[in-house]
C-alpha cells in the first residue's frame, strides 16, 4: 500500500493507493475526527458494483449509511442532483462532523465534493475515485463543481477532501474507453514533469491495457505524487498550477465542437496535448522528435490523435471564447521536451493555425 500526503496546512490530507482499498475505507476514516453518519453519493453504474462493499465497510466501523445514487453522465453535475444530495443529507439528520463520500467517476466527485463544501458551510469530505481519470486527477486538488447551463464547471469551490481512497482493483470493471481516457491524463503528468516517468509509461503500455494492478498501483501513486506537490503550491491556480492544463486549451475546444458526445475528456486531451506539441515545434520550443515521441505513445495507449473533419475555424471561435473569459490572451502551456513545459502567452496564429490543421 502506498501513501501520497498532499501538504496544505490545516487542509492537508493524505491518498491511500492499495488493491482492495474499497473494504478499508471504514478503518481509514476512523482515524479521522468524523461523526457516526456518513452519506455515500454514487451512480447508477457504480452501485451494484461496489457500493455494497463500501458500506460494509462503513458499517463494520460504526458508520449509519445513507445514499444518493444518481445517473451517470455529465448530466448529473447538476444543481438539481445537489439539490438530491442536500435532502437525504437534511432528512437523515447529517451534522457539520458527518462525511459526504464520492464513490465513482469525475462526474460524482465534483457533485459529491459541491455537495460537501456548501452543507452547513461545509462537511468533511472523502473521496473513493472509481475511473482512471478520477484516481489520476480529479480526486486529487479540490476542484467541485456543478455546471450551469450556459456553461460547464461555472458553480462551484475549491474544497479538499480529509481523505482519498484509491482502489485500482475497481478499474477492473471500467469501459476501455474510459480507462484510455485516464491514461490520457496520465500521459500529461509524464510531459510536463517527469521524462523518466514518460518512458515508464511507454515501457508498462501493455500492462495498463490489461489492468495488472501492481502495474496500476505504481503509476496511479506517481501521477498522484506529481500532482500533489504542484497543488501544494498553487492551490487555486494563480500560477504552477496552469501546467496540468497542457493539452486542456485545444482538448476543451475538441471536446465542445464535438458536442461532448464525438470525443470523452480523455480522447480531447489527447488530440489537445498532440496540437500542444505541434504548437511548441511550431514555436521553435521542441524538437520534432519530441512531437513523435509523444504521438507513439498516445498512439500505444489507443488514444486519438486527430479529430478528422472538425473545422479549425470552430476551434479557433471556442479558442476565442475561452479568451475571453481570461481577459485577452490564452495562457498556452507548451513543451519544451519531454518533461518540461513552458506558459506562454506569446503564440502566433500561423502556428496555432498550421496544428489545427494538422489535426483535423
Ligand atoms: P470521469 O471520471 O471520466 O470524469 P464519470 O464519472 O462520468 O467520468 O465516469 C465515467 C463512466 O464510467 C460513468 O458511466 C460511470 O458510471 C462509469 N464508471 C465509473 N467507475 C466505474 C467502474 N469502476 N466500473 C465501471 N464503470 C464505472
Ligand atoms: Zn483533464
């Protein structure tokens, strides 16, 4: 069982990574100054998978269990399902020591870890990631958030949870597209902070397609590591912390022209970090065989690498949008190898158009 701690002062909290951690949740939390009702938010999917587990393990404990179980999919990062959340919790009594657990993908994370952070001005938190992508990043750093129709993420709280629990075991049962998607994000952590790391990954491809959990368990804790000391440092994402955005700018853009039902978050970073790297070689920042290297290893993980037929004027009208919201220039994260990423603010627009088109 490996432990990464994430060092936030009083909001410090320590990532189990252990096979078969699901059924220790109960003792893990006993440790922590926690109440005796816990309420567990998952989904429809991920119940009859291990929900059960999880509240036997509660209870063996001496938690009380209640549950919200929701409909999978984005959808459910709804002010509506909180609103779910926050009667069971009024209804079955939870006070301000009581833990709002996330057992599930991204999606019941965020809604789970929004639901904790507004509760009676806040509960504890804990959270059981069951995706890659959620084991990998979402889990760790304390972004909540539910979206708003007029756009994604717009409500919501830096929240930390007090603990995380990492079973990679539970990737057993996840669709192959989402557990590429993970790799995607996995994959990032290896460009912009860790060359060894990178060439790990390449050389462990097959065992992460298979899911042998030793093999998951070692890189899960190394992404989780690289991602707990940059939110050490940047919490709220003022400066360091912009780097887990490599591959994001192109990647969101993908990921809304396609309607978010063409490519998952995973597949758009992929594409994303791919035009990342074009731009960078465009920019003089790296070589091109960084670029090959990095699309051997999307490629290895059965991750896409284009978007065919999208239009680069559409990605460049949701590029443009995005700017907006960040008061005039994209915040570019490029590469400079592998391993090492740059901010930039200074990018051309012949080099953004030349990778646009190449990816599309
Ligand atoms: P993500 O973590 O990718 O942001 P979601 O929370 O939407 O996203 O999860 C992706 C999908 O995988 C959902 O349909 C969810 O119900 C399902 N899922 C999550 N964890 C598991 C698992 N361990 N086994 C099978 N399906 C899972
Ligand atoms: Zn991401």
């Amino acid at each position: 069982m490996a432990e990464v701690r994430v060092n936030l002062e009083a909001h410090s909290y320590t990532i189990h990574i252990m096979p078969g951690g699901i059924s220790h949740v109960g003792a893990l939390m006993r440790r922590l100054p926690l109440g005796d009702k816990a309420l567990i938010v998952t989904d429809e999917n991920v119940c009859p998978l291990y929900a059960g587990t999880l509240t036997d393990s509660l209870t063996a404990a001496g938690f009380t269990v209640a549950m919200v179980t929701v409909k999978p999919g984005e959808g459910s990062k709804s002010l509506t399902a909180a609103n779910a959340v926050f009667t069971e919790a009024i209804s079955k009594g939870l006070d301000r020591k009581s833990p709002i657990i996330a057992l599930g993908g991204g999606v019941v994370g965020d809604l789970a870890g929004f639901a904790a952070a507004t509760y009676l001005r806040g509960v504890p938190f804990i959270q059981v990631p069951t995706t890659l992508l959620a084991q990998v990043d979402s889990s760790v750093g304390g972004k909540t958030a539910v979206n708003h129709e007029l756009g994604k993420n717009l409500i919501g709280a830096f929240y930390q949870p007090n603990l995380v629990v990492i079973d990679p075991t539970a990737l057993e049962t996840l669709p192959d597209r989402e557990l590429k998607a993970g790799l995607a994000e996995v994959i990032k952590y290896g460009v912009i902070a860790d060359q060894n790391f990178f060439a790990d990954l390449a050389a462990a491809a097959a065992a992460l397609l298979t899911r042998e959990p030793a093999v998951l368990a070692t890189v899960i804790g190394r992404c989780c590591e690289l991602k707990a000391e940059i939110v050490a440092q940047d919490e709220r994402e003022s400066s360091l912390r912009m780097l887990l955005n490599f591959g994001h700018t192109v990647g969101h853009a993908v990921e809304a022209v396609g309607g978010y039902s063409e490519y998952n978050h995973g597949e758009g970073v992929a594409i994303g970090m791919h035009a990342a790297g074009l731009i960078s070689k465009g920019m003089g920042l790296c070589k091109h065989e960084d670029v090959e290297i990095l699309q051997q290893l999307l490629s290895r993980m059965g991750l896409p690498l284009t978007a065919p037929g999208y239009s680069p004027q559409a990605l460049i009208s949701y590029l443009q949008r995005d700017k907006k919201m960040e008061s005039g220039k994209i915040n570019w994260v490029l590469m400079t190898g592998i391993g090492q990423v740059k901010i930039t603010r200074e990018v051309t627009d012949s080099a953004i158009k030349e990778a646009l088109a190449q990816i599309t």
